[in-house]
C-alpha cells in the first residue's frame, strides 16, 4: 500500500471517529448540552464540540494503532505458530468475551451480570457480522483473523474506557471503535487490490 492510499484511510477513519464520537455524545451526553443551552452559551457549547470531535480523533488514532499493531501481530502469528495460531486466536477470541463478562462483573459489587452479557456478545455478534463480510469478499481464511481484530484488538483498546469510573466513556469509546475498526479491516483489501493509476 503507497503513502497515497495509507493517507487515505488515515484520514477518512479519523473523520470517521470524530464524527461518530460527536454525534454519539449528543444521546450520551445530553446532560451537558443542556446545561449550556439553559442559558445558551455559544463558547461553551463551541468548546463541547471540538472537545467531543477531538475526544473522537483521538478513539480513531488508537483504533488505527491497534489495527496496525494487529497486522504486525498476525504475520509474527503466523510465522512462529504456524497451524496451531488459528486455534490460539480462536482461543483468545473465546477468552476475551469471558473476560469482559466475569471480571467486569466481579469488579463491581451488587450490579446484574446481565448488561455485562448483553455489552459482551452485542460485540461478539457485531464482530461475526464483519468477518463473515470479510471473508465473503477476500477468501474463508479471513474469517478468523478478522474476528479476532474485532473482537481481542478492539477490547485491548477499550481498556482505558472500561477501567474508567463513568459508564458515559465506555459507550463514548466502543461505538467510534467498532466502526473506525470494520472499516479499516473491511477496506484494506479493497486499497491492496486498487489498480495504481496511469
């Protein structure tokens, strides 16, 4: 992939997170919108804005990282386990939903497990729906590698949303990460395959 298309997708999933991220703070944060509309108060409501769409940049470089990092990961996977790196990323898969099952729910005293299901597979389902588009349009090798980035390599980037005490940030951050990750992996293909032009 040349400069051209890497700048490309940098700068289209970086459009993509700041966007989502504000938009997805007008439902989650409606709190603090109204507290700037009563009375209206056109800086502070300014300086929610670029704090929400630069909050949103920030969620896309770390998706970005992560997906970089995965691509390396998976070709060291691939050289040093060889047959057996499927079976470990399914492993992982499977050890990553427990995770964000049980612990999350072992840290926090008298809730339901319940929301902590719904938020684990809610992902795991979004995931399977991305890998099967993937393996569809590259071959059924994909499908796997493409869970496990959506499914391991987004949950190592949600930590600092997970560990945060505000349940707010922990959506703020999932929905721009999804999204910012299906499409770099749902694109990369399609920028590897491109026909430089003449």
């Amino acid at each position: 992939m040349n400069s051209r298309k890497w700048v490309r997708l940098f700068l289209t999933t970086l459009l993509i997170g700041g966007v989502l991220t504000l938009l997805s703070s007008f439902i989650i944060k409606s709190t603090s919108y109204a507290e700037v509309f009563q009375p209206f108060q056109m800086f502070e409501l300014l300086g929610l804005l670029l704090f929400f769409s630069g909050l949103g940049f920030i969620f896309s470089i770390v998706s970005q990282m992560g997906f970089f990092a995965y691509l390396t990961i998976h070709q060291f996977g691939k050289g040093v386990f060889r047959g057996s790196w499927t079976w470990i990323q399914l492993f992982l898969v499977a050890f990553t939903i427990f995770d964000l099952i049980y612990f999350r729910y072992q840290a926090v005293e008298n809730v339901s497990v319940w929301p902590y299901v719904f938020t684990a597979f809610g992902l795991l389902i979004v995931s399977l729906i991305v890998a099967y588009i993937k393996a569809k349009e590259t071959n059924r090798q994909a499908f796997i590698p493409a869970l496990f980035f959506m499914v391991v390599v987004t949950t190592v980037e949600w930590v600092p949303a997970l560990r945060a005490a505000s349940a707010d940030y922990v959506w703020l951050m999932i929905i721009p990460l999804v999204v910012c990750n299906a499409y770099q992996l749902l694109l990369l293909h399609r920028l590897t395959s491109e026909k430089p032009a003449k």
